[in-house]
C-alpha cells in the first residue's frame, strides 16, 4: 500500500515536474526570449563596448530567469538523499539548459560574441606592439571577461563558448599572421626572434585571454603554437615565389619556413603552389630569359636553403627547365653570362661568371664519385623523391644550366662564337681576361671541346706580335712606305674560327691603300702568305669635325665608311650609298640610322631616301626607327641552325631519291652515320620529326603509312 | 696515273699485314665515303643522286641517274648500284644498272663496259665524277666496244627503232621500288 501510494506520489511528482517544464518554456517564450531580443543590436554592433555590455546584459537577464525559474525545484526536489529528487533536478536543469542554449543560437548572439572574443584577442596583439599600454588595460579586459564566464558557467552553456572562441582564434590567428608578417622577408624577425614573439603572444595575452573565457586545457597552448606554425608554413608556401625574387634579402624568412615546414602534405603544397606561381608569373614570353635563369638560380640557393637533399629543387625546377629548354636565346643567355658580356638583349647575368670563377676546380673531383658510394653519410633520398631524382651537386646551379641540355655541345658552339666577337672586337691585343674565362670554361668542357677557342686566342696573340712588327720603324724595307700607326690587324686561322658573314665593303682609298702596304709588309715577314681582309670586322675610332662640334665615335668599318663619304659633298641618296660602299640596301640604311641617331645626318624631308650632313646641329623632330642593334660579325648560332638544316636537307632529298620511302629512325640513324662529324648531326628524333612535318607542310615531302617519301 | 690505281703497298706493305691496320683502313673508306657523300649532297648536281643503301654498310650505294636531255633517254631515270671495294678508292668500285637499260656498253644483266670503271680508274674520280660519267655515256655511247650488238648497230643506223626498242625494255623507277 505504501508503496502504491508513493508510486502514485512519484507519478504526481512527474506530472508536476512536467507541468512545471512546460509552463517555463511558455513563460520563457513569453517573457524571456523578448527580453533578451535587442531591437537596436544594428546601430550598437559598430560600438564594440556596448556589444560588451549587451552581451553581459543578455547573459544577466538569462541568469536571473535562470535562478527565478530554478528556485521553486530546489525546494520541492530539495532532497539531497532522494535519487528521484536529484533526477527530477538534473531533468529540469537539462530542460533549462536546452532552453537557454536555444535562445543563445540567434545570430545576434552569436555575432556579438564573436565579435567581443575578437575585439579581445585584438587587444592581446595590440598589447604586443605597444608595450606602453599598461597591464591595467589587460586587468580590466580580463576583469570583464571573467564576469561572462561567471554567468556562462551559471548558465552551462561552456561548449556553446567554447566553440565561439574556437572559431574566433582560428580566424584571428591566421589574420593576425598575415597582417604581421606578410610581405617582410629582409628582416630577422622571420626567423628565430618571430617565433619568439609569437610564442610570447600566444602563452602570454591570448592564453590568458582565451583561458578566462573557456575552461582550461593544457592542450590549448599546443594547440595554439600548432595553429600559429600552421599559418607561417602557409604564409610561405604562397610566398615562396616571392621570397625566391628577394632572394638572397629573404634567407631569414626561409629560416622559419625551414624550421615550420615538417609534413610531406606541406612539401607537397609547396610545390604545386611555388609551380603555379612559377607559370603565371614567370614562364610566359613576356620574362626576358635572362630573368628567368637569374630566377632559377635564386630557386636552386633557396631551396638548397630550405632543403639541403634538392629534392623539393628538384621537383620545383622541372617546369623552369622545360621552359627554358624550349627558349631560343637560352644558351645565349647563359654564355654571355659566363663570360660576363653585357648585352641589352641578353641582360646582366654577370652573376653566372662570377660563380664560374669561384666554383672553378670543383667540378671534376665531384664528378668521380656519382653514385655516392664513399659517402659515409650517405641516407635515402626522401619518400617524396621522385622516381629518377638523383641528388645534384649542392647549390652548383652552372651545373644545373648546363645539364638542361643532354650534350654541351650547344655551349661549346656558343662560347665560339661569343668568344670569337669578343676577340675581334677587341683594340689592343689585351685578351688577359678572355684567357681567364677561357680556362675557366675548360675546366667545365674540358679541353678537347675547346680546342678551337684555344686556336682563335693565340691567333690574336700572334696578330699582337706580326703587327708590332709590322710597325717597327726600323724594319721598313727602302723604296716602301710604312704603315700609318693606326691600321692594326688581327690575322686569324680560318678553319678554326666560326663562319664569317664574307660581304665585301668598298673602303675609303686611303685606308684600302693603308691596308695594301699592310698585305705588302705582311708578305715580307710571312714569306709565301697573304693576308685576306675581312672588311666588315673590326672596329674605328673617328672623329667628326663638323662646323659647330666635334664628335668621337668608335664604329664599325661600313660606318666609318659611310661617313667618310660625306667627306666629298653632303647629299646622298641610299642607292648612291650602297653603290659606293658596295654594300646591300639594308646595311646601308642600318648604318645610315646609327648616324642619323646620333644627330650626324638627316633625312631630307622632302625627298625620301635621301640623305644631308647636318654641319650644324639642329633640333632633331623625329628619330630613327631601324633598330641599331649591333651587328655580330661572325654567324650567329641561328644563322648556323638554319645553315646546317639547309645541309641536313639535301642529304634527306638524297636519300629519299634512291630509297624510295623511310621511316623516321631510319632517316635519322642515316643521318647520324653519314653526317661526317666535322659537321655533326646532334639534333634528337623529335627535332628532326619536326624538321620533317615543316618540309611535308611545304609540300616537299609527303608523309605515307609510317614513312616519308619525296612529293613528286 | 698508274702509281694512283695500284694500292699504295711500297710504302704502306707492313701495315697491310696487321690485323689493326685493316680495321683502320675500312674506316677511312668509310671517311671517304662519308665525304664523298657529303660532296655529293651539298653540290646537288641535278639529274644524278645517290645513296648509301644501309646506315650499317657504307660500302653499298644505290643510285639515280636521269637521262640527258636531247638523248634518246631523256625524260627517264635509271637505278643504279654502286658497290665499293674495302680497298676504294684505290680499286673501282662494281656499278651496275638496276633498272632494266637497253644501251650499247650496257647488258642485259645491267654490266656496264666504261673504261674509267676498268682499267683506267684512278683514285682522284669520286662518285659524283662516276655519275656524271654514266650519265653522259647515255647520250656518247661507245660504239666501238659494244656489249649490246643489236643497240650498237640501231643508235647510228635506225634511231626510230632504236626508241621504239629501248622504249619496250624500259621500266619507271616506281615498278622497280615496288618489286
């Protein structure tokens, strides 16, 4: 009986219980949740201190319902020994609990307290810049925020917290990081001290901050470093493209960049970030190629920085290599930089000849050991490595150019030719610094490749020797004149120097008669050789006595050639000129623009292609339009490409007339068996595939089941 | 000339009986070849051409040669091979007609009687000299010393019959590289 009786008390009990619940709930919806509705939440949100006080405001008016709606429960259920008591006071605080978290999810909650947390975690960086705002500051924030999480614990609603200020930090952090430290690379606090600085911020304000609002966790500090590592790697990786163009000013940024940079998800980033970066800004026709070799050897010391094995270098450096591959004017590039030519075109890779001076002597003892087997400190390449990465010399990157072709004959035939223009366009015989790279760049090709450079160097030598000869006074031979002082010559082997442009130049008389006693005096001390003279190369100094001015010049012979024309009367007309100078139209009018460039000729403007002396400076309107470029005097590398297509040509014409169709292996293991080598065929499949598609486009051959035959 | 068609041995004897040297010589044939061939390809005398038939042996050429005009093989082109001794260019080498030639120093087998082929070669003819020589032998045959009786006697005698029979033997370059 009792027991029925205190069943159907306990079931009176649930029912007044139930009872209670909803009437809150009603009550709340009623009175409670307007209460706390702010109808001017729009106009405070721009004033950050009364977001404050709302909130607190908000929180207080839950609290009081809190205790209002708590206060009749705990003394009907007040009995602590009763378990249906401490039920029906854990069910009712659930129910209030669902209740409160309920009104707290509205947006305007939500946003206000999203809104304070960062307000305070802005006060905590600001504190770091500005060690002058006081700690009294930091007190009271943190005496403020205390009170929240007084009214937030009354409430139980702490996960609700938490998760705001998860969200809060997560997005502060990152912002903080990139407002702070993105964009400077020069200086330390890249490295050592910045992780410093933020290790200070982090256990320091934001700890303390975060620690008031939230329940404390001793995960929460790693937590933070681990997000604030997280946001320096990524701030690198997107600038990595950057810090490589400030490079070597940004080495403190690849400090921490280094020390951060830990899982293979982040190396991997790296390198699709650094490439992508690489192919919008750099590997398009608008970089000079001299930019991006400077580039790629500021890439190869980064990432050997970053990452001594080169694997990352090696990765990122593909891209960079197949596009300078496929550059024409890359081998130009390089080897101007060797020899540290200063060329508009080329740009200023002086850089490339001042590391071949240094690295100099290193190259073939490293050579010897390429498979590492006498390493002691030998370790696997890293998982990431890909499949044919081989570990490459450290931050060698004249190495690393050369390699971007398979042979280095293509160097060799460039160092000719630019050494053969340096030579001859030099004055006094003084090649001290050509011999210098000369030697230098043996020690990269070695010596058999270079013979002819040798060659050409001691032609000059030689030409220093006959030609102070020559002008020795006393060996002039009675009933002859001497040579005027300033005819010198360079006599060079031909054989051994590249091919020369043979176009012929019609000399003043008396320099053609300068040079006859030249030959003369040659044949004298040289018995049984003459001197065949290359008109267009070389260089002369004239000065240009004009009415009003006098101007020195150092040009070249057609040039000079040209204004010693106008010695004689002051018109010409460009047929004349070409005439007189035996010269093609072209030349001509490129000569004719250098002269006019310089405010010594002009146009007429009434009468096209005709040209006056300007005895007497005038104000020049309009300047000449033809580019000015220097002449190379020997064959460029091109000019030769075109050349020896032209040859490689008329042997597949040959062959093809007698075989009647070939596949293309066979057509190219014809041409690398019968090309004799002082010609050399050094092209590739793809190379001559591509020779051939230009010839069955231009219809001179057709291309017929697997095989090509001559279009008859 | 006949110091230039006998192998130089009086002064080069003992290297002939090294096993190295013989190496050494094949490949100067082989240079030779190459630069003969070279030649060849950049002079690009129109009407001849030939060829190396294989990357792997040099010695065996395959050759074209086009009819001279006002002949009575102009308009037609012949093949030819050309087989070079290891000794070339101090022996001749063996040049036969391909394509099937009706012609009076020529037989029926493609044998051709040329002297400069015989026994008055000399080291400084090249292929291109050979070449050109056939080619104008078409056009000046030496009647003298037929092999081909019948043409002999037709090139002075009966022209018209002469094409008409040279005609029905001749065979397009294209039937031949199609056999």
């Amino acid at each position: 009986m009792a027991a029925a009786v205190r069943l159907r008390q306990r079931n009176l009990m649930d029912r007044l219980l139930n009872w209670y619940i909803d009437t809150v709930r009603s009550h709340f919806a009623l009175h409670g949740l307007p209460a706390i509705k702010n109808p001017n939440v729009p106009g405070i949100l721009s004033d950050l201190i009364s977001v404050g006080n709302v909130l607190k405001r908000v929180l207080a008016t839950l609290c009081d319902a809190w205790h209002h709606y708590m206060f009749p429960i705990s003394f009907i259920y007040a009995d602590n020994s009763n378990k249906d008591d401490m039920l029906a006071r854990i069910r009712f605080r659930h129910s209030l609990t669902a209740m409160i978290d309920i009104a707290l999810s509205d947006h305007e909650f939500q946003l206000m307290a999203h809104m304070l947390v960062e307000h305070h975690l802005t006060a905590c960086g600001k504190h770091e810049e500005n060690q002058m705002v006081d700690d009294r500051d930091e007190a009271q924030r943190l005496a403020f925020l205390a009170e929240i999480r007084q009214q937030i614990d009354v409430l139980q609603v702490q996960d609700r917290m938490e998760r705001i200020v998860a969200e809060v930090y997560h997005k502060f952090i990152p912002r903080y990081i990139s407002r702070q430290y993105a964009r400077i690379w020069e200086q330390e606090q890249r490295a050592e001290p910045l992780m410093v600085e933020l290790k200070n911020l982090i256990y320091g304000p934001i700890t303390r901050c975060v620690s008031v609002l939230i329940r404390r966790d001793e995960l929460l500090e790693s937590r933070l470093y681990e997000l604030v590592t997280e946001c320096l790697v990524k701030l690198g990786i997107e600038e990595m493209f950057d810090i490589v163009i400030y490079f070597p000013d940004s080495i403190p940024a690849l400090g921490y960049l280094k020390m951060c940079l830990k899982t293979q998800e982040h190396r991997a980033q790296l390198v699709t970030e650094f490439q992508n970066a690489c192919h919008a800004r750099l590997l398009h026709c608008g970089a000079n190629t001299s930019d991006i070799i400077s580039f790629y050897m500021s890439t190869i010391r980064a990432f050997k920085l970053l990452e001594p094995r080169g694997v990352l270098l090696d990765k990122v450096s593909r891209s960079i290599r197949r596009y300078l591959r496929d550059r024409e004017d890359t081998v130009k590039c390089i080897v101007n930089g060797m020899l540290e030519v200063e060329d508009a075109n080329t740009g200023d890779l002086s850089e490339l000849g001042k590391e071949l001076a240094s690295s100099s002597g290193t190259q073939s003892a490293d050579a010897v050991d390429d498979n590492g087997y006498s390493d002691m400190n030998w370790v696997p390449d890293p998982i990431d490595a890909a499949p044919d990465f081989r570990n490459k010399r450290s931050s060698d990157f004249i190495g690393s150019l050369l390699s971007l072709y398979d042979n280095k004959e293509v160097f060799v035939k460039e160092i000719v030719v630019v050494l053969a223009n340096r030579l001859l366009d030099l004055k006094n015989y003084e090649i001290d610094r050509e011999m210098m790279h000369l030697e230098l760049l043996k020690l990269l090709f070695g010596e058999s490749d270079l013979h002819n450079c040798d060659v050409m160097v001691k032609d000059i030598l030689e030409s220093k020797r006959v030609d102070s000869n020559i002008h020795d006074p006393t060996t002039v031979a009675p009933g002859t004149y001497p040579v005027a002082g300033i005819v010198h010559a360079s006599m060079l082997s031909k054989l051994f120097w590249p091919a020369f442009r043979d176009e012929d130049l019609a000399l003043p008389h008396v320099i053609e008669e300068q040079l006859n006693r030249y030959s003369a005096k040659f044949s004298i001390l040289k018995s049984a050789r003459k001197l065949t003279w290359l008109k267009r190369l070389g260089s002369v100094d004239v000065t240009l006595e004009l009415e009003d001015r006098t101007l020195d010049f150092t040009v070249s012979p057609d040039r000079a050639s040209m204004i010693y024309l106008f010695q004689e009367r002051s018109t010409y007309t460009l047929t004349e000129l070409s005439a007189r100078l035996n010269l093609d139209e072209i030349t001509t009018r490129r000569a004719l623009g250098f002269w006019i460039k310089n405010d010594v000729l002009k146009e007429d403007e009434s009468c096209n292609d005709k040209f006056i002396l300007l005895e007497r400076a005038e104000e020049s309107k309009k300047k000449v339009l033809l580019d000015d470029a220097a002449e190379s005097s020997v064959q460029t590398t091109e000019e030769k490409a075109t050349e020896e297509m032209r040859i490689y040509w008329s042997y597949v014409n040959g062959m093809l007339t007698n075989i009647p169709a070939l596949p293309i292996d066979r057509i190219q293991s014809f041409l690398k068996m019968l090309i004799p080598k002082e010609v050399g065929y050094s092209r590739n499949v793809d190379e001559l595939r591509d020779f051939l598609t230009v010839m069955v486009a231009e219809e001179k051959l057709e291309y017929v089941s697997g095989s090509y035959r001559l279009k008859r | 000339m006949d110091s230039q068609n006998t192998t130089p041995t009086t002064f080069s004897s003992h290297k002939m009986q090294d096993a190295p040297t013989a190496m050494a010589d094949s490949h100067s044939v082989t240079k030779r070849l190459q630069s003969e061939l070279m030649q060849l390809m950049m002079s690009n005398v129109p009407g001849i051409s030939a060829f190396p038939v294989s990357d792997s042996n040099l010695c065996q050429w395959t050759g074209t040669i086009s009819g001279p005009e006002g002949t009575f093989y102009e308009g037609l082109t012949y093949k030819i091979s050309m087989t070079f001794p290891p000794n070339y260019p101090y022996h001749a080498p063996v040049i036969r007609f391909v394509s099937p030639m009706w012609h009076p120093n020529v037989d029926m087998s493609g044998n051709i009687c040329l002297d400069i082929l015989k026994e008055k070669w000399s080291a400084i003819y090249n292929v291109q000299t050979i070449l050109l020589s056939l080619q104008s032998l078409l056009g000046e045959p030496n009647n003298a010393s037929p092999l081909n009786a019948q043409a002999a006697d037709l090139w002075d005698g009966n022209p018209a019959e002469y094409k008409r029979l040279m005609m029905t033997h001749y065979k397009d370059i294209g039937e031949i590289n199609d056999e």
